[in-house]
C-alpha cells in the first residue's frame, strides 16, 4: 500500500505522497467569447453533462449575448441550484451566460478532471466559494472558483484512473439500468395481475358475460358495471389556492406527496392551523378516504391510512366510500389497467394532451363491482400478491441506491488517490 500524505485541504483529505495540489486555473483557462445562438447552436448544461437544448428549457431572447464552447471544453453551470450539471461537450456550441466555459490547458487528462468535479465534496467547495443574495441565486464564477485546490497526480495516472473509472462507472451504470428495466417490469406485472381480478374475480370457472364496455370486456355473469359517484359520499379536490407556507404546522400535500401507493410527508409542506380549520371546512380528510392523482400523473391513488392531520392541493383528488363499499377493493380498482384506460379516453375525447382528469369525469368513471363478499375476497388476495411484488421492488430499489452510493464513493476515493489503481506503473 502506498504512502500517503495530509493534502492540507479538507474537501480532498489524504493524498498520495507523491501527487501535488494545485489549482483550478493551473489545469483550465476561461473561455469568454460572446456569440449568437445563430452561429453557434444552443446547448443545455445538465447533470447528464452538454447536450443540445433541451425542449423544456429556458429560453432566452437574447441570442447574441452567449458564451462560446467548443468541442473538448469544460462547462459547469455556475448556481447553486443545478448543482451537479456540468461535464465535457462533445459538440460546438454555445450556453447561457450562467455557464462557466472551460478550457483545458495541456498536460492534464480533461476526463479525469470531469471525475474530480462531479464529487460531491467537490460541489460542496464549488458553492462555497460563492456568493448571492438568497440561496437558490448563490452563484459561483471563474474569478471565483478558479482558485478552488484541486488534486493533481502526473498525466500517466490521471489517464489511467480516467479510463478505470470509464470502465467501471459503465458497469454500475449497466446494472443501475437493468435494475430499472426489471422494476418497470414488475411494475406492468403488478398491475396486470390487479387489471385480471378485479375485472375476472378469483374464480376462473366462473360464467362470464359481456360487460358491454369495450376496455373492460368480459366480467363474472354475476357482477355489475357502475360508475363511481354511486360508491362515494362524495368526490372533490383540495384548495384551488396556494396558501403561505411555514417552517413547521399541519401538513400540506400536493402529487409530488403521493407515490408508490403510498403517502410521502418527507418532504412536504407545512400551512398554519388557521388556513388548515378554513381549508378542511372545504374537504375534511380523514382516515378511510382514497387520494388520487387528477393532474399530472394519473391513475394513481393511495388509501389514508394515517391520523395525521393534513390538507390537500388541487392536484389531488379526495374520495369519501361509502359504507357498503371496500375501500381496499375500491382503490385496487382505481390502480387497474382499465381504469387507466378510461382516462386516458377521456383526454382524448377532450382532444387536449394536457394531463388532467376533471372531477366530473371521475365521477362517472365506470366501476366494475362484485358483491361485498368477493371484494373482501378480491382485496385480500392482491394485498398478498402485490405484497410479495412489492417487496420485490423495494430490494431492486434499495440495490440501486446502493450501487448509486457506491458510484458516487469509487470515484472520490479513486480521483484523491486513496483507492490505488493498480494498472498504473509508478
């Protein structure tokens, strides 16, 4: 094992013996040409690195006021909230004046120092050198960053940690990616099998009949086709409003807060227990009650299962069961393939691509419904079911958090020097 030595800089910590610390202006000069977007096609900066404009990003009237970048450069977008966006172009182009242009100078490998500047400790000491009013404004720029300390080992070891990374960072991302497809799979499955009973049952010698509704088709002779509005108390949204948010208070969710089945209140906002006592005047939520997604993503709801007090925006709609209906079933139902289908049905015949479910329509969303006997029994049997799916997915997720992790400790372990890349001959 090699020696290694206290860099003195505390983002970097131990290096080997042998590597120097140098700083950002050593490796890279700034390029600060101004040219048009006309000459030079637009690109965005993203955490994916330089790629031509995005549809969906920002545009500017300003076309003659950007910076140039050429193929090779360096770009890092200079605030703090796209943190992380930055890498080497491919491509010529130019970028808004937000980008700081980098061009590397010689005698330095350009693919390791993308490593070094993708650490998150790096980003760290990028936006602490900084400065801005407020924070999602903090801004740090080239008479700024240009000084930050940065580990340089000689040439020979930096091409050979750039390529092992390559390698290896290629491998991760090979399994993150499968790992993915397979979730995305198990999702399909998982509704497939609740599409299959809630629409056949649990009995498959059961006689069957034509529920006259062509995405549904055959149901159990037995059943009945509905629409919802004769299953609920009643069905509205949240506040049309956006109140004050606080620090702390009563909850206050939006779509962003329901995911995978379930309710997130990591990352929600709070509203004072006086716009909470107006607001429930509106829509008391309580426990029993189904949420589900009508702008935005659609087709997804989720069963309150929790005595926490909170409201709710107009993103989400609430629904109140009534008492001779399962709630579980219900909600089973609204997760269902057919049920997507009649959504999107529905935008089609509003003939907009906005994704948006008016509550009217789901009112009157056709409902397949058994006895109350067969629901108990229906529920049951995809809470098992979807269970053991879930579960499933919850490993492949945790899996790729943890090869995420894992990525993101290889690379700072190996651009600092404290993983020694064998291949390298000293």
């Amino acid at each position: 094992m090699r020696e290694m030595k206290d860099s003195g800089i505390e983002w970097i910590g131990k290096i080997p013996k042998y590597w120097e610390i140098s700083k950002i202006h050593s490796v890279y000069s700034e390029r600060k040409q101004i040219v048009s977007d006309t000459e030079y096609a637009p690109l965005s900066v993203t955490k994916n690195g330089i790629v031509p404009q995005l549809e969906n990003a920002a545009k500017s009237d300003a076309h003659d006021n950007r910076k140039l970048v050429k193929r090779g450069d360096f770009v890092i977008n200079s605030r703090s909230d796209r943190r992380g966006s930055s890498g080497i172009s491919e491509l010529d182009g130019s970028v808004s004046l937000i980008n700081t242009v980098m061009q590397p100078r010689n005698n330095m490998d350009n693919k390791y120092y993308n490593f070094v500047f993708k650490t998150e400790r790096f980003c760290d000491e990028f936006y602490r050198f900084g400065h801005g009013i407020v924070a999602d404004l903090w801004s740090t720029h080239w008479a700024e960053m240009k000084n930050i300390c940065i580990p340089m080992p000689d040439l020979q070891e930096q091409q050979a940690i750039a390529d092992y990374l390559d390698g290896e960072c290629a491998r991760i991302d090979g399994i993150v990616t499968t790992q993915r497809q397979i979730i995305e799979r198990l999702k399909e499955y998982k509704k497939s099998v609740i599409t299959e009973a809630v629409t056949r049952g649990l009995n498959p010698n059961a006689p069957m009949k034509d529920s006259g509704i062509e995405w549904i088709g055959k149901i159990p002779e037995h059943w009945k086709i509905s629409k919802l509005k004769y299953y609920s108390k009643y069905i509205t949204d949240g506040t049309h409003t956006t109140p004050e948010y606080l620090a702390d208070g009563v909850p206050f969710l939006s779509i962003k807060d329901i995911s995978a089945g379930k309710l997130d209140f990591s990352n929600t906002k709070y509203i004072s227990q006086q716009q909470h006592e107006e607001l429930s005047k509106h829509a008391p939520i309580e426990k029993g009650d189904i949420l589900f997604t009508r702008i935005g993503t659609l087709g997804v709801s989720v069963i309150v299962e929790t005595d926490i007090t909170f409201d709710i925006f107009v993103s989400v709609g609430l629904l109140k069961p009534k008492d001779n209906i399962n709630t579980k079933h219900l909600n089973y139902v609204m997760n269902s393939e057919y049920y997507y289908q009649y959504i999107q049905l529905v935008k089609a015949g509003e003939g907009t691509s906005a994704a948006k479910f008016n509550l009217s329509d789901v009112s009157n969303s056709p409902i397949v419904c058994p006895p109350l006997s067969e629901q108990q029994a229906i529920a049951d049997y995809l809470d098992r079911k979807c269970g053991k799916i879930d579960n499933i997915i919850e490993k492949r997720e945790r899996m790729i958090e943890l090869m995420t992790e894992y990525k993101k400790s290889l690379i700072y372990e190996c651009v600092t020097g404290k993983k020694e890349i064998v291949d390298v001959v000293e």
